[in-house]
C-alpha cells in the first residue's frame, strides 16, 4: 500500500514498520505435536503473541534418555495455535515439552501487523530537529578513532585515575573526560596488592591494598625537607604524593569489613589473622589482641569463609564484625569505652550501617532496624537465647570441690552446663524457685536442687552427676560438688519467654579444699 506525505517544504524523514517488532511479548506454550517444522501448540488465555521472525526454543528428552535442544525462528503463521519454523533437523519431539517464544531475531520477512489498517504499523520520525527548515539533522555524530596497535584489555589493580572535574551550580560535567596529555593517574607498589578500598577523610584519601595501606594527598603535594620532615603545598594535582602507613597491615580482600566513626577506622586483615584500627595519627593497631588473639587468628584463617562484614553500631557505639562461611557465623562487637570485645551477637547480617542513632542490618534481602522493640534477642523475626559462660578459677594451683554456684542478677536464668577440670559433670539446678515466707520453709529449701533466693542473690547446691572413679568413695555430704582446679558453668536466658531485660551481674561458688 502507497503512503501519501504532504510536506509544506523539503525535508528528510524515516519510515520504519515497528509496531508489529514492539507488540511481540515473550512467553510460552506447551508442545502438542509436530509433523516436520509444522508444530502445533495449546491455546491458553496467556499464551505469548506469536509472529513471523520470532526466536522459539524447546527441550526434550529422547526415548534414549538424551536430552536435545533446538532452537530457531517462525517462518510463517497457520493459525493462533500452529508455525512453521527453520528449526533444522526435523525434531522427532517426544513428550510435551514448553515451547519458549522470544523475541524477533529475523527481518527478512517483515511481520505482518496486529492492527486493523496496515498504515497504523509504520512509524514516520522526522530527522531534523524541530522540523525547521535547514535545521540541524539527526545523526550519530564524529566517531571517536584511536589506532591500538595491542588493543587487549589491561587490569591495572594497583592505580587510580580520575576524570575531569563536575559542577552542578555552573552545569560543567567533565566526568567522561580523561586527558592523556595530562598526569590524571597514580600507581601504588603492586608488591602490596590490588585496592580493594578507598576512604576520602577531610583532604586525604585513604587506600586500602590487600597488604598495605596508604594515605594520598588531595589539591595539594609534600615536599619533604633535607632533615626528612614534609610540608604540603597547594597545587594543581587532584592526586597528590602517596604516603604509606607504617606496619605491614592490609585488608585482604575483605572490603566489606571496613567501619568507620569519627577519625577511627576498623577493619580487617585475613592474611595475618588480626582486626585493626587506624586512628588520625596515622597508628594502626591490632585490636583483636585484646583478649581475643586466638579467637580471631583461628577464625579469620580458616577455610571456608565466604563473606566478613563490619559495621559500626551508633546506638551502642561499638564496631561489629561477622565473620561468615556457609555453616556458621561468629559475629562479635568492640567496645572503645573498654577496649575490648564485649559480646558474641546472635545475628548475621549481609550488610550493616548506622543513621544519626539507629543501627541497621540488611538480611536475606531486606532491611531491619535495631533495637527498634523491647524484645530482647529478637533479630530477622527470630527470637535467639541469651548465653554467658563463666569459669570459676580461684586459687587456680589447688585441688577444690565446688559446692554452690551462685549469681547476683535478674530471675529466669538458667544453668545449661556445670563442668569441672576434672572432668565432673553438675546436675542441673532447677531455675525456678519458691520464694520462702518464713524461716521455716527456707530451711526446708536448704538442700533442694533448685536456685533459692535471699537478699536479691541466688543460689544453688551443686550436686554431682558423674560416676565415682576407681578407688574413690563419695557417701552422704560428700555427694555435693564437683572436683577440680577450675569449673566451666554456662548460663541461658529464653528470650522468647522472658522478653523482658535480665542483667548478670557475678557469678560466685564456694569451695572447699580437696584432699586427695
């Protein structure tokens, strides 16, 4: 069909046939049968929109137990529920596999169109702009030619290169532009590894290598005096002069442990088994040698760990750090005001951040707040017990029996383990307890297995449940107690019971020398 333009002066235009190409949707239909290319196909409400041109795709499994895949295009149309296809060679389909319809991947026959009228499928767009007469015409423009004599990629890991600068009050963007006749990049020593984090502080800009960490100035260079002391100068330089840290310390390849809170930096080192914090002076300093030098030294080089996270926690001020593999996670909190790690959290998180004075963690996808409720070991709509592990080690070179064990705190905690050094294992007390009224009914609770309370302090007898060893004799009082230099007791807090607060305070036992 002839297409008529009335046009009030000379102009340039293009003519495309497009709505029947925008109009195919993908989608499917399960196979009915086939005799050759000639295929039939179920008719169902959402069936895709078929047409010539058309990518289809199948597979089958053969009465041998292979498996075959074919694809190709529609070459024609019979009815809404059968095509001819070029698949080539002629399937001998078996079963009813789905039939996957994509989109249009050949335009040597132009598909017909959906609509009423075939002039409603064409698309007339105007090349010049505004359609004013001589005005600019629409084109792609000078190409950008380079001869590349080794045109392969380079990965150049251990550099930094910036474009031009981008002013949004005066409208200059020069992000896209990078100059070759001007000094735009700065390398750092490839011995140290690839960069695997920047953090711009103030006018610095600090870059973590997996084995090293430096400081790069930015506006402004060192010069550095005959005595060996540095005096920065402004200049012309974004980049300037890179000046390492000292300390043989990196991040890895963790860059995800990396937190920061004022001039603190926290981070982690998996190559040699540390957690370290860099402060404003430049010190970096192995915090994970506060009491927990083992702990992080076996965790951070094992095998099998798929992601380290860091955080820092603005409601709690401390800096969290989960350490993850695929079956477990050990994520643990560092607390500036005693510098030391306070406590193992029952959470594992993908990502976490802190806004003004709430702390967030994101977990399989969503995002939850921090002690946002008053429920207490409630994270990811999971409630998880509370654990406190205390050794009793007094007069550590003496052979004792531990007779009681007790706490100052709230009710409701429970006693999961009792072990001695010896290998004795406690029978459980029992955490609930009878508040006696009177004398006489705190005397009959005297020798019950259960915790008493008396002057906000609770205690319990320890009664021992291992077997008498050879040679040993244990009658009457002697049944109470385990034997041994030091006992390892464990307490529990059912969180989805209690739901409420409950401190602990200290942890006692009284004891009495062993003779034998």
């Amino acid at each position: 069909m002839a297409a008529t333009l009335e046009l009030k002066f000379f102009n340039s235009y293009w003519l495309k046939k497009i709505k029947t190409v925008t109009n195919v949707v993908g989608g499917t239909r399960v196979y009915q049968s086939n005799t050759g290319t000639t295929f039939v196909i179920s008719a169902v409400a959402d069936a895709a929109v078929m047409n010539v041109g058309q990518k289809v795709s199948f597979t089958y499994t053969d009465g041998s137990g292979v498996t075959r895949s074919y694809s190709g295009y529609i070459v024609s149309l019979i009815s809404t529920t059968s095509f001819v296809a070029n698949i080539e060679p002629n399937p001998a389909v078996t079963g009813t596999p789905t039939i996957t319809f994509g989109p249009i991947i050949n335009f040597d026959n132009i598909p017909t169109d959906y609509a009423a009228s075939n002039t409603d499928d064409w698309y007339l767009e105007e090349a010049r702009i505004r359609g004013g007469y001589n005005n600019t015409i629409t084109d792609i423009g000078v190409k950008a030619h380079i001869v590349e004599n080794n045109p392969n990629n380079q990965n150049r890991f251990n550099s930094l290169i910036y474009s031009g600068v981008f002013n949004s009050r005066t409208g200059v963007n020069q992000t896209n532009e990078f100059s070759v006749a001007e000094d735009i990049t700065r390398s750092l020593d490839p011995a140290h590894g690839s960069i695997q984090r920047l953090y711009a502080e103030d006018t610095n800009l600090i870059i973590f290598q997996e084995d090293k960490v430096n400081k790069a100035l930015i506006d402004k260079d060192a010069i550095y005096t005959a005595e060996g002391s540095s005096i920065t100068t402004s200049g012309r330089l974004v980049v300037g002069q890179i000046v390492p840290f000292a300390g043989k310390y990196g991040i890895a390849t963790d860059p995800f442990s990396f937190a920061a809170y004022g001039y603190r930096k926290y981070f982690t080192d998996r190559k040699r088994g540390c957690v370290l914090r860099l402060s404003t002076g430049g010190d970096i300093v192995e915090i994970s040698s506060y009491g927990m030098h083992d702990f992080f030294r076996d965790q951070l080089t094992q095998d099998g760990i798929t992601k380290i996270v860091g955080g820092w926690d603005n409601h709690t001020k401390n800096y969290v750090l989960s350490i993850q593999t695929a079956l477990d996670t050990k994520t643990v909190s560092f607390d500036e005001g005693v510098q030391g790690w306070t406590s193992f959290l029952s959470f594992r998180p993908s990502f976490m951040f802190s806004l003004t004075s709430s702390f967030f963690s994101t977990h399989v996808g969503k995002l939850y707040q921090h002690y946002g409720n008053s429920s207490y070991g409630y994270f990811y709509n999971a409630f998880t017990d509370s654990t406190v592990s205390v050794v009793l080690n007094s007069q550590p070179s003496t052979m004792k029996v531990f007779q009681t064990v007790n706490y100052e705190g709230g009710n409701d905690w429970i006693v999961t383990s009792l072990v001695a050094s010896s290998g004795d294992v406690a029978l459980m007390p029992i955490s609930k307890y009878d508040q006696p009224t009177n004398l006489q009914q705190f005397s009959n609770e005297i020798f019950s297995n259960r915790f008493k309370r008396k002057e906000n302090k609770y205690f319990a007898n320890i009664i021992n449940n291992s077997p008498a060893t050879q040679g040993e004799v244990v009658f009457g009082p002697s049944m109470t107690g385990v034997k041994g230099f030091f006992a390892t007791i464990e307490f529990s807090l059912g969180n989805s019971v209690v739901n409420e607060k409950r401190e602990l305070f200290a942890v006692s036992s009284d004891v009495v020398e062993s003779s034998y």
